[in-house]
C-alpha cells in the first residue's frame, strides 16, 4: 500500500509508466479497441472511464514538451469534430502539461496502425465512440 497514489494506478501499471524512456508512447483506449493487436503490453483498467484513467495516468506521465503536439486521438471516420469526452481529456492533460496543448487527429485505420509504435496500451471500459489516444513521455 503507498500513500498519495491514485488507486486508478495499480502496481503493473505504475511499473510500466516507470520503465518507460523519454518519446516511448502509450495508447489509452476503450472498450472497443482491439488491444491485443498490438503486440504491446495490456493493462486492463477495469470499470472507468477514459477520463478517469487519463486523469490518473497523467498525474504521474510526463508528456513530451520537446515535440509540438505530444497526445494524439483516433477521429471519428466521418470526420465529425471532437467529441465531449475528447475536449474533458484535453483538459485533464492540459492541466499538466507546460505548453499549450492540441490534438493530433488521427484517422482511425491511421491510428491502428500507429498504435502498433506504442510500448503499452492502457484499457478502460469507456462507452464513447472513438475516446482512443495516444500520448508520449516526456521527462522529469
């Protein structure tokens, strides 16, 4: 038991964030995304939202400051403009990030694609169409 961990964050997650290097991504994805395609690690985050695990997760990732748009989403294939999932998940990663924040929209068969580049894929039960992202560690 550790004192001022998000209990989102369990010991095998923590684990994977840690071991993680500086530009090394991870993908934070629903319930509907294959995960096991990867070929990556999976972490099952069980009955949350994409919110509240990014919420947790970015508590204690980085993201990379070195790059200009470090956290990327899967778009929806009829190109329909942000959802409000995506905006609240800006947010959280706003709240900890040093620079002004963007998207990078990725087309969805783009994303599956650039999901296979990921270490780890993170995956929440979230019910929202299309609330996949990818994210890069920056550093400490």
């Amino acid at each position: 038991m550790l004192k001022n961990i998000d209990p989102v964050l369990t010991g095998s997650l923590l684990k994977a964030l840690d071991e993680l290097g500086h530009g090394q991504k991870i993908a934070l994805v629903d319930r509907n995304y294959p995960s096991h395609s990867s070929g990556a690690q999976v972490i099952h985050l069980g009955e949350i939202g994409i919110v509240r695990a990014v919420e947790a997760v970015f508590g204690v990732f980085p993201l990379d400051s070195f790059i200009e748009k470090p956290l990327s989403r899967m778009e929806a294939d009829d190109q329909s403009p942000s959802t409000p999932t995506h905006d609240q998940v800006l947010e959280v990663a706003s709240k900890s990030h040093s620079a002004r924040l963007e998207f990078e929209v990725i087309p969805r068969m783009d994303f599956y694609t650039r999901a296979k580049e990921c270490a780890l894929i993170v995956q929440c039960l979230e019910t929202a169409p299309y609330s996949c992202f990818i994210a890069q560690k920056g550093v400490v």
